[in-house]
C-alpha cells in the first residue's frame, strides 16, 4: 500500500492509524501547491481530486476521503478493534463522529488556513468551530475518548485536526478537556512516531 500524504494535513490521521496497525505501507509526500509527489510525479494521476490522503492499494485501486481511508486501515487489523465491526451500532455512532469531524470541525477550519479570506469569514468560522468545540467538551466530561473508553479511528482524526488550532490561532484553553484530550491521543507512541515522521515534532 502507498498512502500520499502532506505533512501536518488530514492525511496525518491515516498516517497515525498506519502507525497504531503497523501495516505495510510506504509514506509518500505530496506538495499540494505543485501537485507532485516527492518523486516528481503528477499527484492528479493518482487522485484527480487533487488533495490528500489517498491510500493507494496493492491492487492498483485507490480510496480516497479521510473517514473512508481510516476505515479501510482500521478493517484491516479487526482485533485491534479501531472500529467496532460492520453492522454494528457501535460502528454507526463511529461513523458518526467521522462525518461529523469532516463535516463540522475539519471543513470548519479550512477558511481559516486561506490568506485571501475576508476577516469576516474567519470570524464566523471561528465561531462555529467554537460551537462545536463546546460540544466535543461535553461529550469528552463523560469518557476519555470519543467513542468510549479506548481510542478509535475517530481520535487519529479529531486529533490531527485540533493540532491544527494553534496554527490558526484559535486559543484552546477555553476548553481545557480538549486540550487535555489532545496530549492524550498525543502520548500514543504511534502518535509520536507518525508526527516525527512528517517532521512535527522532534
Ligand atoms: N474531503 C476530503 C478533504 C481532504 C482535504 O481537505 N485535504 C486537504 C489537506 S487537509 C488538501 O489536500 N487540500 C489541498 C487541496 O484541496 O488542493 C477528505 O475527506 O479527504
């Protein structure tokens, strides 16, 4: 399996869950203004979408979109139980937090990464994402982890995009069991090992 990532992007979670499965997989860097990959090739050959992650399969077939990518992973090592099996109810409320986390969190973000938005967007953003961080709050009073007392597949995203607060410069202190919450995923020798990787951290 290749899986194209850019350092610090979404591609981080399928990164991170490439770390916790150690399935065999070659990490390969993506410069998403140019659209090569770090061997010169044309990125849009690979994902005519043009952005990260993509998980290139032996096969030749390639998954795109972050919380189908993170399932794919999780279902190839059951036991170490990233997501509770198909069919199950535990695994629609997973899925639930992926859509969410895409939809609600990750997409939020993404104005406040472009120079050209107008303040006013960002400012409206930021509101909405403080919304849902209130919401995440809440719901992180009750367990250690989304989706219960163990990580899942949802934390290696939820994670990766709540990193990116700081960069944006969203204060997360209001929040302290977010912040809480990220050193905790952040501790995960996997964690470290794929932020190391992509040049994060030291
Ligand atoms: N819907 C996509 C969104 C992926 C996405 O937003 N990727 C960003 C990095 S976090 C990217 O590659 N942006 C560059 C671009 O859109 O050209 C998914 O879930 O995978």
């Amino acid at each position: 399996m290749k899986l194209f990532f850019a350092p610090g992007a979404c591609s981080l979670a399928a990164h991170i869950l490439v770390e916790e499965t150690a399935l065999s997989c070659t990490l390969v860097k993506v410069d998403l203004a140019s659209h090569k990959t770090e061997h010169g090739d044309d990125y849009t050959k690979i994902n005519p979408k043009g952005y990260v992650p993509a998980l290139q399969l032996d096969s030749g077939d390639v998954l795109t979109e972050v919380g189908v990518v993170l399932q794919y992973l999780s279902d190839q090592k059951k036991d170490l139980h990233l997501m509770a099996a198909a069919g199950t109810l535990e695994r629609y409320h997973q899925m639930e937090w992926l859509n969410f986390i895409a939809t609600e969190v990750h997409k939020q973000f993404s104005p406040l990464f472009r120079p050209d938005s107008p303040a006013q967007t960002k400012e409206q953003h930021t509101k909405i994402l403080g919304r849902r961080f209130d919401f995440l709050s809440d719901h992180l009073a009750k367990q250690p982890y989304l989706a219960g007392q163990a990580f899942t597949a949802p934390d290696a995203y939820l994670s990766t995009v709540l990193g990116w607060s700081h960069h944006v410069k969203i204060d997360l202190s209001p929040w302290p069991r977010l912040t809480d919450y990220l050193a905790r995923v952040r501790a995960r020798p996997a964690v470290l090992k794929a932020m190391k990787s992509e040049g994060l951290i030291k």
